[in-house]
C-alpha cells in the first residue's frame, strides 16, 4: 500500500511545484476548483427523473 493519503472524488486543492510556480498556476487553478466547485453542486442538487407513463403506442391502441 501507498502511504500517500488517498483523495476522493471531489476534493480538491491549490497545488504548486517548481515546473508550475504559483503565481502562474494559482489563476488557473482557481478557475479549475471554481468549476469544479459548481459541478459537484449541480450534481448533487440534480434530481433524478424517471418517465413512468405509459408510451404513446400503448395509448393509441387500447381496445375497449
């Protein structure tokens, strides 16, 4: 086993390194986790919405 921390899905942070200096990457990085930020929101407001009428076939042909 890693004995790296494991993230799950949705977490999110700022990171930097020497290839990609803060000052540069920082923007765009918020833009990412604002993004992302909004996308998990949508995601988890959705509701869930499921046709449970009848098809329109069974509609039209129903003897009586």
């Amino acid at each position: 086993m890693s004995s790296l921390p494991r993230q799950n899905r949705g977490h999110l942070t700022l990171k930097s390194s020497v290839l990609s200096p803060t000052a540069i990457s920082y923007m765009g990085q918020a833009m990412v986790l604002n993004h992302m930020n909004s996308h998990y929101r949508r995601i988890s407001s959705a509701k869930a919405s499921v046709d449970t009428s009848a098809p329109k076939s069974m509609k039209k042909h129903i003897r009586g």
